[in-house]
C-alpha cells in the first residue's frame, strides 16, 4: 500500500479528486496518510479533517529563516515516511533537501502542457492569464516529478483542454482543473501505486499493465 503525503497552499480541489478517487477505487494500492500545508486558512486543511486524515501547517512565516522552515519540512516528512510526495496547488518552492531525500519520488500538477507556460512566475491564475494573452487554441495540465529546477522534472502524464475565445482566466482555470488536473493526478498516483512507472534516462516510463 503506497502511503501518500499531499501538500497543499489553498482550497484543495485536487486533494479532494485524489481522496474521491481513492474511495471509488479509481486510484489503488494507495492511501492518503497525511496533508501539509503552508497555509493555516487553506480549506484543504479542513477537508483532510472531514476525511480524518491526520494534518499539519507548516508555514515559513512561523520561522526565523527559510533554512529553518526547510528543515521542519523535512523533519516532519521523514517522520511521516511517505512513499509519495503529492504536490496538488503547494506555492513554496520544495527545499532541495526534501527533494533529495525523496528523489523520484515527489509529483506535481501543473495547468499547462509543459514546456509551455511553465517555470519561474507561472501558478495560479497566472498560467491561464498567459494562455489567453498569447492565443494559444490548446492548454491543458502535467503531472511530472519534480527536481531541483522549476517544472523541470520528468514529464508523467498530460491532458489537453481546448481554448474557447470566451475564455477568461477564471473559466479557463475551471475546465482545465475539471477535464485535466483531476483525472491525470488520480491516475498518475494509481500508476505510481501499482508499479506501473519507472525513471529511465531523465525521462518516465509507463510500463503497459502486468509488467
């Protein structure tokens, strides 16, 4: 049973498609063990307790510095062991730490089709603001590993969603959040969960089922 660690800043929309699918059997082999956020409002935090999902804060702006936030991150994952580390909507940049002690083993979605509308200054709303400012007729979302780089790490899975020309951010936002973002997390976990991805050469792997 792969046990699974979500970390979130905000409302946890995708938190909620992972836990959905996890008790309709969509995702299996897994379990959520904890939820982590830096946000001590985010509702994600309140979901995770709906569930009975243990449940934590962890804010940089509770420490003295940046390197002492780092290491209560890290601290606090090492004592949760988690097999998967699930970043679903957590806007502070993973410490190089964390990803160390859990390399290839830490995912994120993001809403674009990496490479494009990607790195450094892309989140939220933003993305969706730089689809529409450039005409782009496809966006859609990533889930992909992560590394020391800015959405850098190996590309797991993608899903495309059509631009319409009524689009604002926020519309745009939605559609790809319910047409990409919570069905190709679900799906990557039960991957993940099941064996079924290996890292080879900087790139993943989706070994066909039964392997």
């Amino acid at each position: 049973m792969l046990k699974v660690a979500v970390l979130v800043s905000g409302g946890g929309t995708n938190l909620a498609a992972i836990l959905d699918a996890v008790k309709d059997g969509t995702i299996t082999n897994a379990r959520v063990e904890a939820v982590i956020s830096n946000n001590p409002n985010a509702y994600a935090l309140e979901r995770a307790a709906k569930r009975g999902i243990a449940h934590a804060c962890i804010s940089p702006k509770s420490f003295e510095s940046r390197e002492r936030f780092n290491r209560a991150l890290l601290d606090k994952l090492k004592e949760l062991e988690p097999d998967l580390i699930v970043l679903a909507g957590f806007l502070v940049v993973i410490p190089p730490e964390v990803i160390a002690a859990f390399r290839n083993r830490i995912i994120n979605i993001h809403p674009s089709l990496i490479p494009a509308f990607c790195g450094k200054g892309y989140y939220g709303l933003k993305v969706h603001e730089g689809v529409l400012s450039r005409g782009a007729k496809v966006t859609g979302a990533t889930v992909h590993f992560v590394d020391e780089g800015t959405d850098t790490g190996p590309i797991l899975l993608q899903k495309a969603v059509a631009v319409e020309e009524t689009d604002t951010p926020e519309t745009l936002q939605r559609r790809v959040m319910e047409q990409a973002e919570w069905k190709i997390l679900p799906e990557a976990i039960h991957l993940i969960a099941n064996g079924r991805v290996r890292i080879a050469d900087g790139r993943a792997v989706v070994l066909p089922d039964g392997e």
